[in-house]
C-alpha cells in the first residue's frame, strides 16, 4: 500500500544506525526525548498501517531492527511495569497487542539492538537491556537523586561517592533497572553517577540562575537523554527534597527570555524574564531596577523593568512587541550581565508554535496539546502529513506590524503530524515534521473566570470553584493510578509545605476530569493558594499554581458616572469598593468594608475560615489608561490627568485609550478656557483592548489656544451612561520658569506646584545613564544623593501618576532644564568614571575598552574634539569597535553610515594571530557575517584547515552559502542577479499605478519569510529598495558627486586587481542601453557606486590597494548613500570583503 510514512521510516532507519555505528551505547547518541517521541509516534502509526494492509509484524521489526530498538528504548525510559512490558510497547504505539507479537518481540529485542549496533552486555534481560540503554529510566531518577541527597546532603561529590552509590543501587531492590546495569555496566553505571552529581552540584553552586547557565563544561557530561531527565526533577524539586517521588516541590521562576503570542492584541512578543533588580548605579529602594538592551533587525532599545507591588527582590516581567519578523532576537540584561540569542523565524520552517497558556513550542519535535496556535505566512498550509489532509483551523487573524503573516488556532485533537507547506512546496514527511499526541498530556481546566479584581500577594488571580484536571485517555489503554499532591504555595522559589497525603487518582483507559479541590472533602471552604502536582504511573509530572476562596462573590461598585472604570476625578482616580459574599460555607473578610480611596490604586483584605486558613488578599479596580503623543517625551500610558503646555502635542502621533473592553462611541474633544469645544475627533479600535484617533487635528487647534482641556466621551457598558472626563490639561504657562542648584538641592522658579509634578534628572556628563526620579517636586526639592556634586545635570519636568510607574524616557526632551554645577559623574562603572570626567574635560583621553566602546557609537560626535577622539580609538582596535557598533544604541539603518563617515569600514577585522574570537551575539546581522568573515580571514594561510571549515560552516549558517561560494571562487553570483537593467528603469517610467502592479508581481512575497541576508532574495531586495527610494538618489547622486569619483576608483580597480575590477563592472554593464547621463535615472547608478566604494574600502583594508584620498573625499556622500539604502551598501561591504579576502588569499 502506498504509506506517506514509508519514506521517512527508511531514511530514519538510515540516519539512526549511522549514529549507532559511532555510538553503541544509545545515550550517547544525544537524542532527545522530544526526538524518540516523534520517532515513537510516527512509527506506531507506520506499523499500524503496514499491519492492518497484511504485512507481517515480526517481519517488519526483521526490516527496520533500528527503528525498533529506538521506540523499544524510549518506551523503556517510561517502564511501568516489567513484567507486563511489552503488551504497553504495543498499545503505546496505537496497536492491539496480541500475545504472539509480545513473545516473539520479547525473543528477537537482544538480536535486533545488536542488529541496530548497539551493545548488549551478557547477563541482562531483555527488558534489563533496554532500561541499560535508556541509562536512567523516567521511574527511578527520582530514586536516583534520593539516593544521592542521602549520601551527599550539600552537594559537594567526594571522590569515591559514584562507586558507593552504584555499589548501594546493585546491592539493593528499590531501583530494580539501575541495579541490573549496576550489576553488569558497572563502568556504565558510574559514569552517569558522576554526571548526575555533576549537575547536581552545579545546581547548588547556582541555586537561582542554574537552569539558564551553560553546563557545557561540566565532566563528565550527561547524556542528553538522562540529562533532561534529572534536569526536570532537580528543576521541581532542588537538592535535599524528601520524599521526591510525591513531593510537589517549588515552583521555579522563569529565567529566559520567550516569545509569547499575544492574542488579545494580535501581536508576538517577546517576554522579559523577572530578573533580581540592582540598586547599584540605578538608584536606591524604590528606584532598583533592572535595565534591558534588546536588539531586534540590528536596532536596540533600552527597557526597564522595576519590582512590582509586594515583591522584594525581582523586577516584573514585560512583554516587548516583535514589530516585524526576524531571524533572531538579542536581548541582554545590563543590571546582571547576561546575555541571550532568541530564535525567531526559521526561513526553513517558517512557524511559530505555542500552546494555549502561551508556551513556546515551536523548537519542539513532538506536540502534546489538543489545541494550538500556529504563526505563519498567509499562503502557508497547515498539514498533517500522515493523513494527507489539511489541519483543522478554527480562526485565522492577521500578526500586527508582521505583514504577510497570521495566527491560526489549530484543532490539533485528531492529528497526528502537523508542517508548514508554502506555495510551491508538497507536503513530506522528510523534514520539519512534527508529531501530535494529545495522550501524552494533562490538562488543566479553570472552570469559570477568576473574582475580577482581586489578586493574591503572590499575583495569583482568585477562584471561587475548583481547579479541573482533564485526562486523556490513557497510554496503555488501561485504567491507571495517578497520585494527586497539593502544598502551599509561597511564592516562586519557595518551598512549601505539604497539606494533605498523596491521593490516588483512578484514570479510567478514555480519560475523564477530576476536581483537584473536592468541595465535599471539607465541611469548610477552600481558601489558600496551592502549588498542585499530578504524577504519573510513568513518572509523568504535571504542576500549577491555583488560588482558590470557594464560593466567594466579588461585586466592584465604582462611585462615578463610569461604573466599569476609575476616572480621574477628586484629585486622584474615582473612588471604589469591593462588596465580598460567600456561599454555602462561610468565612470571613477584613476589613468588611474594602474601599479605595481617590488617591490609592488599590485595598488589602484578607480572607479567613474558623479553621484557620487566611489568604491575603488586594483589590485592584480597574482605571481608564490613556497615552497621548507629546513632542517632550515619548509616549507613556497614565490613569491621572496630564498636565502640559499648549504647543506639546506631536501632531504625528496618536491618542489611545484603555479600558476593561467595549467602549460605545469613544472621542476626543478639544474645549477652550471657556469650556466650548473646538474640535472633537472618533476613536477606532486598535486591538481588543485599545482604541486610537491621530492627534494632528487635536495639536494644531490646541497650539493657538492659550489654554485648554482635552476631554474624552464614551458609553459606560456598565451603566449605559454617556461620560465624559478630562484627560489632559493644556496651558501656555509652563510648569516651572527656571531651576538651579543650591546646597544640594533643586530650586524651581515660578513652580506650579498643583499640577502634581514630578521630575527625571540626568547627569550630562553621564548621558548614557539612566534618569533619576524625583516622585514629588516642590519648590526646594533635596537631589538625589548620587546626583550631588556630579556635574551639569538635564533636568525634566512631568505630570506625575501616583498609580503607575512613568519610566523615564532615554534622553530629555526639548523643555527640560540644562542645571550648572561642579563635577562629574560618578555612581557608575569605573571606566564609564573615566568616560564622564573627559566629558567635563577633567581628563584628556577617554578609555577605550569593550565595556564603553558602544556608548561612543552612542554618544561621540557632537563636538570635533568628540569627533577626532572618536575615530582614533576605533582606529586602535577595529574589530573591537565594530562589535561596539553593534551592541549600541545606533538604529540599524543608521549603522552602515556611522562606519563609513568614522572611516571604520577602511580597517581590518581579521582576528589576529592569539586573539582570542569573542562569541557574537548576533544583534546586528550584518556586523556579525563581518565578524565572522574576520575570524575566516585570521584563520587562512593557517598549516591546518580544521579551523577554517567549521569557520565556514558557521558562516554558511548565518550568511547563506552563497558568501561561502563567493570566498572559495572570489566571484559573487549576486552581483549578476541582483542588479538594476535597462527594464528595470524604463518601469521608472511608467505611472505609478502599472510601476505598483508590476513590482507587486516581482516581490509580492520576497520578505515575508526573513532568511540569510546574503542570499539572492534578500540581496535582490535590497538592490531594487534604490527603485523605491529613487527621489531620494537622484538627489543624492547628482549634489554629492558621487559618480565621478566612483568612476575614479573603478579605473583604479581595474590597474590594481582585474578579477575584482571585473565584479564591479558587472552592475555597471547591465546599465547597457540606459542613459545615465540623464539626471532621473542617476538612482539607478547606487548600486554600481556602492559596489565600487566598498570594494575599494575593502581592498584597502587588506592591502591590496593604496590609502585613496578621493575614497577619503567621498564619505560623507557614502555615509549619506547608506542611510538612504542601508541594506543595498552592507550587502555590498560583506561582498567586497569575501571578494578582498579571496583574493588577499591567492597572492598568497
């Protein structure tokens, strides 16, 4: 029969019998057990069909004995019961099993892992030899570590601690599959002894941060397969827990950036972890934070994140928007030093895949949930390969700012297999295939919304009925024992203590759902937060977090014409209360009465029963949020009414307003010092929970206005009131009319101190630091200790909100004060000292290390002293400044241009004999293929070519082969591609309408899916970018007079190198037919221009030409071509370099 899984069995069993000729002993074959499940999976089904056409079984496992000893291992690594083994290996893979297959397999297993190269010690059994291979099974790893928590307590692995250990695991019964490779691998056996005590003491040495920390050196390593094993149990349940193999444990907090999908606003993002906030250098109590650079398609941003109300040491998480799709993500954590690449698009699979909770799974092999969400390009299929059918897709809405692409909520209960087909492509089974099996995964059901409103200490939303667990059916197709544990929870990293005995759940063989919180356990209410643990037959383990008050009722009462939302009004937000009942059991509340004040954003209350549970508990009602576009800063969401001068609306940006939801007919209405509208704008909706309207019209009626309010109207869902409310505040008199130092502190002049003003201050000669704030100011305001003495401080005035955080913005605004006073900065890094004292010309040099070489990208230049200092320290170490160039604040268009007009791009990045490379962290594409190139131009002459080929290899994946090619050949195959012709410049022509219609044809979907930047797509896009910005060049070309010294440079070229002469003719010959000499066609010459100066920079770096004056002459012309055409000069700078090092190599 024909089978869609019959090729990928032969080429699995190919793939998997190479790797165990070089591995005999399967875990060290580094599959993962995402990897075996995929394998398991699809194989079952493989076989099932093989079966139900008339194949005989035994003979299939006589045909793929590797494939067979790997589903055999993995199911071995899930035991449950040995005697009854093999009859589970058969329903796990979806077959009946029939009492002749079991013996028959149980006879031929040691023959076929001998067939399959894997080793079979004398003396074990069957199922003993597969549990040798699985190295330590799911069951007994908690037995494991039991076992070493005994013996070592802190962790520290005395040297003959492995022989112990495995001698007590031989002589003893509890850990019945370690004891038999103890017994007959002893050698095996200790060293996964000494790899799991390995991790072990790596996880106290570092008892927060040890999940994210490479553990690559640590010796000897653990095979994969254990490794992810001991990794989870240690993960729930640190060195010393007793009584693991019921214990819930601790809940661990998240450690590393994700991506999350966003689906109320429609947008990927990427979550920031809850990192341990610094007070040094950023400010002491309240202001401790903790700073982020994240770097996305080559440009960073600075984030903050502070610690949110009630937790004492760990900034909150924050959600950062993807705003287009990328390769990669670069995000680092300045506060702690950590740094991390976060995989985004993969052009070979472009998907993304998360569960419903908004885990990321794409880089997962196999998938457990019955409901997905999958990112993809609009023309993508969803298929499962197995059955040849698309896969279900209940909805279908677009990504935000990710143009081409979408999210589909998937149906994924009846799947097998899930891949991306595009256009053009045929579904298969041979690559990028992910299997489906919801068996293999508990869910856990909220049955109703939370109390609105009410939060736990720890952030938990509140339940008022029990938390659901819904089993699938079971895996062996049987019923099954489960034991349910529940502790208390006390926040994350914490232990807690366990509140019941384990409870034996009974699974029936379809599945079924069980009330973890049985309302008729106890006559009295559940009130408490629980950390909840489900264990499997299996070792399977399945946790979550529940906060429950049964029965509680939570009614918010908002005293204002707005019943769902807070407003601002009384000097603060309208005033709110909490009404709490309960059901049929009853506790108690404290205070009775929950109000909340105008000025306060929220109520604490506790919970408590006569048997002594107590929760506490805070009431946070909702306010209306809004952000208005203002020409002083950026853009900040706030809840209390804004203050701010008449002239301070950016008429390019945009109002926006949050509330709980629907909001009926929302606008904006500017009134006059008379209370007389003048201008009334319609707010759309943005996203589920925001509308917006363009503030141009607001900015111009407003700026002849000496002053005025902006009020916002909308129909209250709640009451079905019409109201109205003052969002802002606009007067020509400004908020203070002067400021100055005196004795320490700030002293403002004319202060209209009822606008509830607060302050940021920057030191000046520190502008790469972060402000300080100053929560309330007054007339005479104390400075900030560290701000003291500290030189010429920037001073910025704001309408505070006492119910937010307004994090300040990355550089004043154009209304800020300019303070003088003596000094310097210095609360900060000694070399970032050093950096502020020559900035207030208290010393002569500046440094010049990594650590401030990106703050000099940042914030050199402004002065020719800044300008000549600059460019002498990039001089002394270019590849240092290079990498500095990237991990700066420079947006990446602009990035090309700054290493043109610094002279940089005429220096040499090869790595020199005994430097040590550096590990690139990938934030800006272009400048780390540079690097790479540099590494590969350091490693050539080199006596062995090891180096050079994993060099290359590493490039290949970052850059595309195509680069590889052009350094083996010198030629770049892009250059013939990637041009602008003759047809391409009469479309110039055309109208505007038929110019779209065509180049829509052309590159409808040549950038959905973002791929190596070097390949003849994203090149090819690059070049045809000068169609698009061709205004622009036209006048570029013609007044900067780039051509002629390009055609200077191409003379040169051709009596310096004639190969490299014949590469930048290439685009200039296929301008054959077109007049260059007329002035609307000089845009289609950039490219040739760029090709020419770069191959000249390059050229000149490695010593193939002389140092060019007219190069020299032109860069501030080439700089400017790089800001207009970013892409066009880097891929240009990166092909001259592979082409300069080609030839810098054959002259030897």
């Amino acid at each position: 029969m024909s089978d869609s899984l019959l090729g990928w069995a032969s080429q699995g069993e190919l793939q998997l019998a190479e790797r165990f000729a070089r591995h005999p002993y399967f875990p060290e074959a580094g599959l993962s057990g995402d990897e075996l499940e995929r394998y398991d999976r699809l194989f079952g089904i493989f076989l099932s069909r093989q079966a139900t056409a008339g194949a005989d079984l035994p003979g299939l496992w006589e045909v793929t004995p590797v494939m067979t000893s790997v589903t055999l291992i993995f199911r071995a690594t899930r035991l449950l019961d040995r005697s009854d083994f093999y009859t589970e290996y058969f329903a796990g893979l979806g077959l009946s099993p029939r009492p002749e297959w079991v013996s028959a397999l149980e006879a031929a297993t040691p023959g076929l892992l001998a067939r399959a190269g894997l080793d079979t010690p004398e003396g074990m059994s069957s199922v003993d030899l597969l549990c040798h291979h699985a190295g330590v099974i799911h069951g007994e790893v908690a037995g494991v570590l039991e076992l070493l928590d005994g013996l070592d307590p802190e962790g520290a692995g005395a040297e003959d601690l492995a022989g112990r250990v495995v001698a007590e695991i031989a002589g003893g019964e509890d850990l019945p599959s370690a004891a038999a490779t103890a017994r007959h691998a002893p050698r095996r056996a200790e060293e996964l002894i000494r790899g799991i005590q390995e991790v072990r003491a790596f996880s106290v040495q570092h008892p927060t941060s040890w999940l994210d920390r490479d553990r690559s050196h640590l010796r000897p390593a653990l095979p994969l397969l254990v490794e992810e094993a001991v990794v989870a149990e240690l993960r729930e349940r640190p060195v010393g827990t007793p009584e693991r193999a019921t214990a819930v444990g601790v809940a661990p907090r998240e450690v590393r950036p994700r991506l999350v999908l966003d689906t109320r606003r429609g947008r990927v993002c990427l979550r920031l972890p809850e990192q341990r906030v610094a007070t040094q250098y950023v400010g002491e109590g309240a202001h401790a934070e903790v700073s982020w650079r994240v770097s996305l398609a080559g440009t960073t941003r600075v984030f903050r994140t502070e610690r949110p109300w009630g937790e004492p040491t760990y900034a909150e998480a924050l959600d950062v928007a993807v705003e287009s799709q990328v390769r990669e993500a670069t995000v680092l954590d300045t506060t702690n030093g950590i740094t991390w690449v976060v995989p985004v698009v993969d052009a070979e699979d472009p998907v993304l895949i998360f569960a419903a909770n908004g885990q990321n799974l794409t880089d997962k092999a196999s998938l457990h949930h019955s409901e997905l969400f999958a990112v993809v390009p609009d023309d993508a299929q969803l298929v499962d390969v197995v059955s040849g059918q698309p896969a279900p897709v209940l909805e279908a809405h677009p990504v935000l700012g990710w143009e081409g692409w979408e999210y589909r909520r998937v149906d994924a209960a009846d799947i097998a297999s899930l891949q991306v087909v595009r256009v053009g492509q045929a579904p298969s089974a041979m690559a990028h295939l992910r299997s489906v099996d919801p068996r293999q995964r508990v869910r856990f059901v909220h049955p109703a919304d939370p109390v609105p409103h009410v939060r736990t200490l720890n952030r938990l939303p509140v339940h008022a009925e029990s938390l659901v667990a819904d089993f699938p059916a079971t895996v062996s197709g049987r019923e099954e024992i489960w034991y349910l544990s529940i502790s208390a929870y006390s926040g994350v990293g914490e232990a807690a203590e366990e509140i019941a005995e384990p409870e034996p759940l009974e699974v029936p063989a379809e599945g079924g759902a069980f009330q973890i919180f049985d309302p008729e356990a106890y006559d009295a209410p559940w009130v408490g937060e629980y950390l909840v643990r489900l264990r499997g037959p299996r070792n399977e383990s399945f946790r979550h977090r529940y906060a429950i008050v049964e029965g509680m009722v939570g009614e918010t009462t908002i005293d204002a014409a707005s019943r769902s939302v807070r407003i601002p009004a009384q000097g603060g937000l309208s005033p709110a209360s909490l009404a709490v009942g309960h059901g049929e059991k009853d506790f108690s509340v404290s205070p009775r009465r929950i109000e909340v004040a105008p000025q306060e954003a929220g109520a604490d209350f506790v919970v408590s029963t006569d048997e002594g549970d107590s929760l506490p508990l805070r009431f946070s009602p909702p306010a209306l949020s809004f952000e208005l576009g203002m020409t002083t800063y950026q853009p900040r969401w706030r809840t209390s009414r804004l203050y701010l001068g008449t002239r301070h609306i950016d008429p390019a940006g945009r109002i926006r307003v949050r509330a709980t939801g629907e909001l009926g007919r929302p606008r904006v209405s500017v009134r006059n010092h008379h209370g007389s509208p003048v201008r009334t704008v319609a707010l759309e909706r943005e996203d589920a929970v925001t509308y917006s309207a363009s503030v141009a019209a607001i900015a111009q009626s407003v700026a002849v206005m000496p002053e005025g309010r902006l009020e916002f109207e909308w129909t209250d869902p709640a009451s079905n009131n019409r109201v109205s409310v003052t969002l802002a505040v606009m007067s020509s008199v400004p908020h203070a009319t002067g400021v100055r130092v005196e004795e320490g502190a700030l002293r403002f002049e004319d202060l209209e101190e009822s606008r509830n003003l607060a302050a940021w201050v920057w030191p000046a000669t520190a502008p790469w630091s972060a402000a300080r704030h100053v929560r309330r100011v007054e007339e005479v305001t104390p400075l900030p200790e560290s701000l003291v003495d500290a030189g010429e401080l920037v001073v910025q005035l704001y309408a505070g909100d006492p119910f937010g955080t307004l994090r300040a913005p990355q550089h004043p605004g154009e209304t800020a004060f300019r303070v003088e006073q003596p000094g310097y900065f210095s609360d900060q890094p000694e070399e970032l000292t050093r950096l502020s004292a020559f900035l207030a010309g208290e010393e002569e040099t500046p440094p010049s290390s990594a650590e401030v070489l990106p703050v000099i990208w940042d914030h050199f230049g402004s002065t020719s002293r800044e300008h000549d200092v600059a460019h002498a320290i990039f001089a002394e170490s270019p590849r240092e400044a290079l990498r500095g160039l990237s991990g700066s604040l420079v947006p990446a268009h602009l990035q090309p241009g700054r290493m043109i007009v610094t002279g940089l791009v005429n220096h040499s990045f090869n790595l020199e004999e005994g430097q040590a490379a550096a590990t690139e962290d990938h934030r800006s594409p272009w400048i780390t293929i540079m690097m790479q190139l540099g590494q590969v131009g350091g490693a050539l002459g080199a006596e062995s070519t090891k180096e050079l080929k994993a060099l290359l290899a590493e490039l290949k994946k970052t850059a595309g082969p195509t680069l590889v090619n052009t350094l083996l050949t010198g030629r770049d195959s892009t250059l013939d591609s990637a041009c602008i012709d003759a047809s391409t410049v009469r479309i110039a022509h055309m109208d505007s309408a038929q110019q779209e219609q065509l180049m829509s044809m052309f590159f409808a979907n040549a950038d959905i899916v973002p791929g190596p930047i070097m390949e003849d797509g994203p090149r090819l896009m690059a070049v045809f970018e000068t169609f698009r910005k061709r205004e622009e060049l036209n006048r570029l070309l013609t007044s900067e007079r780039l051509v002629k010294p390009a055609v200077s440079l191409l003379r040169a070229l051709r009596s310096t190198h004639r190969a490299l002469y014949s590469a930048a003719r290439v685009r200039f010959d296929k301008l054959e037919g077109v007049n260059t000499e007329d002035k609307d066609n000089a845009w289609a010459l950039a490219p040739v221009v760029s090709l020419v100066f770069a191959l000249s920079a390059r050229m000149h770096a490695h010593g193939l030409m002389g140092k060019s004056k007219t190069l020299d002459a032109a860069a501030q012309g080439w700089s400017q071509l790089a800001d207009v055409v970013p892409d066009l000069v880097t891929g240009d700078v990166i092909s001259a370099e592979a082409m300069a090092l080609a030839a810098s190599a054959a002259r030897g």
